[in-house]
C-alpha cells in the first residue's frame, strides 16, 4: 500500500546565489566562527555546517544548525556563571 502523505526529506542544496553580493554560496562543513551572547561575551562555536559566499564570507545556516548554535551559546553562559 502507497503511503501519499508520506513526507519527502528535504536536501539543502549544495550551491545556491548569495543574497547579500550575488557571488556563490556553497555548502561547508567544519566551520569556526564566535559568536556574541546576550551578556557581551563571546563563544566560539566548532563544526558548523552552513552555506558559505566565497566572495563576501556571508554565512546562512538551516534551521537545524542555527538551533543548535543557539543551544551551544546558552549553554556556554550558564557554565560560564556557574565556573565564578
């Protein structure tokens, strides 16, 4: 039996157009950028997985990977508050 409401994984694409220059974004992995939490502290966050303009340096996460960055920020303060 077919199963017609069965949901189809979606792919993020491997290249797509820059929004910000026009230039190309490409799909990169293994990325290192810090980022500034709600207090002015920053945290570098390791392994991000995000579409990366060669032109510009512009950078656009899926929605995935931006909850998990989020996740890892929050979670860096609380240690930090609890380290003092």
């Amino acid at each position: 039996m077919l199963n017609l409401f069965k949901r189809k994984k979606k792919t993020q694409p491997k290249q797509m157009k820059c929004p910000k220059c026009g230039g190309t974004m490409t799909l990169t992995s293994g990325l290192i950028r810090t980022f500034h939490n709600y207090m002015g502290q920053e945290v570098e966050v390791t392994d991000i997985t995000g579409m990366l303009c060669l032109d510009c340096g512009e950078l656009m996460f899926d929605w995935n990977e931006a909850q998990r960055i989020e996740k890892y920020v929050r979670e860096a303060v609380v240690l930090e508050d609890k380290a003092e």
